[in-house]
C-alpha cells in the first residue's frame, strides 16, 4: 500500500508542476516536490533521503531543490543542493518556508506549494539565472511516497 496521500486534486497537481515550469523558466535551478503521508525518520532526515533517491544532485551546478510534504505529520521541509547552499545566506530559504507555512496553516496546499515554487525560482533566479543553454535535468512531476 502507498505511503502516500492526496492532498492535491489532478487538476491542483497540474497547478504545481506549472509553477515548476514558470520558476524554472527564470533559472537553471531545478525544484521537486515530493509529497507522502508520514515518516518514522526526522523530516530533515527523510527530505535528505529522498533527495539521494530522487537524484536531485544529478544537475551541473548542483543547484537543485526539493520540497518534501508529510501530510499527516503535518511538516514540510525545503532542501537544495550543495551549490545553493554555497553560494547563499543562511536564512535563504527562511521568506519559502514562511510562503508557504502561511497557506498550510490555513489549509491551503495547493495555493502553499504554488507560492512556495515561485517564490524559490526567484530566489534561485538571483544565483543561478537561466542561460540560452539551459535544459530541464530534472522531472518536474510531483513524486509521492
């Protein structure tokens, strides 16, 4: 059986892999989302496994980033590869952790993840802006658990 659980309809997961394809339009970053209902592992901890699992480190700069969702423990957690996290300040990801909080809380999933998206390729686009060469090295589906 599945570990996970829709809290997207079709139509809201088509939503989110639009906002991939929009933030990523702007830059070279590539971002995931993977979401399940729960983990036995710290959240950190999984977001890491997964993002080993779903080979977010396979991109030239290293600049991927994953947002991992566990519906039923109720947290979610953002990654990125080592190149970001060379390259920015601590609290980088700190305005897309509150993006997309704020919509969670009101249960708002797809609305959260979608301002989540956007608001990370900006970010991203600062650092790691598109180039003419660019391709997509990442899926931009949704991966559950």
């Amino acid at each position: 059986m599945s570990n996970s659980i829709s809290i997207l309809s079709k139509e809201e997961e088509l939503e989110v892999v639009a906002a991939i394809k929009t933030a990523e339009a702007n830059t070279s970053g590539e971002i995931r989302v993977h979401i399940e209902k729960s983990t036995t592992l710290k959240h950190y901890d999984r977001a890491l496994e997964l993002f080993e699992q779903l080979e977010m480190f396979k991109t030239e700069q290293r600049n991927g980033v994953l947002i991992y969702v566990a519906t039923e423990d109720r947290q979610f957690v953002i990654c990125g590869d080592q190149g970001i996290d060379a390259v920015v300040s601590d609290d980088f990801w700190d305005t897309t952790r509150d993006e997309i909080a704020t919509h969670f809380k009101q249960g708002h999933f797809k609305e959260g993840l979608v301002a989540g998206i956007l608001h990370a390729g900006h970010q991203l686009k600062q650092f790691f802006p598109w180039q003419k060469d660019d391709t997509n090295e990442l899926s931009n589906e949704l991966s559950k658990g």
